[in-house]
C-alpha cells in the first residue's frame, strides 16, 4: 500500500485555490488552510492519507527542555557508549 502524502500548497493547486474546499477535503476550518498556505517547504504540516498533520506546541517545548538539558546529549544509544569506553581505555 503506497501512501498518499501531500501538502496544503499543493492542494490548494489542484483546487484552483478554493479554501473552502480543501478545508472541507481535510475536515479542518478555512482558516487553518490559510494559515499553512505558505509553509510550501512543510516545516509545520503535512497531508497524509487526507489527514492533516501539524507540529504540536508540546512537541517544541520538549527540544527546548531537552536542549538545556546537561544530560541530555550523554543519553545517546550503543553509539554513544562505545565512543565512551573506548574514549576511557585509551587513557
């Protein structure tokens, strides 16, 4: 099964620009599509399957708490342990 991804810009070509009609395809309001009329590069949103997926504001609170964070880079998988004990031996 392939899945269908696309983006509001997009849309809004294939639908000669009518809002009302990609908000009605999304199940979204007209001015959510106006909104993300111009994230052409989808940094914000995506379509997927004739859903409409945006970034969360949780979503960007937690990178910044995870950012300032000490520990946070420390916290990497196997790759981050290896380099840690081989770093060790050598010394």
């Amino acid at each position: 099964m392939s899945e269908h991804i696309t983006s509001i810009p997009v849309m809004l070509n294939q639908h000669k620009h009518n809002y009302s009609e990609v908000a009605r395809l999304l199940h979204v309001h007209r001015y959510t599509v106006r909104r993300l009329e111009g994230d052409k590069d989808c940094h914000h949103h995506i379509v997927v399957r004739g859903r409409l997926m945006t970034e969360t504001r949780r979503l960007q609170d937690d990178e910044v708490i995870l950012a300032k964070d000490p520990n946070y880079y420390d916290l990497g998988g196997s790759d981050g342990k290896e380099q840690t004990t081989s770093s060790s031996s050598r010394s």
